[in-house]
C-alpha cells in the first residue's frame, strides 16, 4: 500500500494537474518527474513504497501556500487553507473606504428623513 502521504500528494496531482505527474512535477522548484514518480512505486529492494522526501514536500508547500501543511503531512484538516484573513489583510484599506462609502450615503439619507419630519 502507497504511503499515506503519497496518496495526499497524488489528490494534489489530480487537482492541480488532472493527475499529469510532469505537469505537477514543473510546477515544483527543483523536483523533477522521475523523483515524482519514485513515490508511487515500490523500491524492488524492499518492495516498501519510498517516504516523500522533506525537499520535496517544501517544494509542494512552497509552490501551493493554499495546500495545508497539516494536511499534507498527517491527513489533519482540509486540503486547503481558507484564503479569508488573507484577503482581509490584502483588502482592508479598499474595504475600509468602502464602508465610509456607505456611511456617508447613509448619513445623507438619515438626514433628508429627518429634514422631511421637521417639515412636517
């Protein structure tokens, strides 16, 4: 049986890849197709499926930072991290204005009803 990281790595393959292990493979910095494919095939020594190597994982890692490193290494988790405080930190300033925006068209608006009640 594969090991279990293998198989993790593999999901990513289909994910990423639509299961093309040269294609993955050329995503990663410094891994190549045979070293890829050297995981999912037993070592004819100890008919054992090879360990993926820690260069290997950081490739994976550092090309995919969505991928959740827990995942990958002990199955703990989902798949992928959720990108939400991220877009908070990059989109805060552009969400910030936003809100001035529409406080500003509520505050003009709060103001005609009350002019419209003092009228009355």
């Amino acid at each position: 049986m594969q090991h279990v990281i293998s198989q993790r790595i593999n999901f990513l393959i289909d994910h990423y890849s639509e299961g093309n292990v040269s294609s993955f493979s050329r995503k990663l910095e410094g891994v190549n197709t045979q070293t890829l494919n050297r995981i999912f095939n037993r070592d004819l020594r100890n008919a054992k499926y090879p360990t993926p190597s820690t260069e290997l994982l950081i490739a994976i890692c550092s090309a995919f930072p969505e991928v959740n490193a827990n995942w990958l290494l002990m199955g703990i988790g989902d798949p992928f991290v959720k990108p939400v405080m991220n877009d908070l930190k990059d989109n805060w300033k552009e969400r910030y204005l936003s809100l001035l925006d529409e406080k500003e068209i509520l505050t003009k608006k709060y103001m005609t009803l009350l002019e419209k009640v003092a009228n009355h």
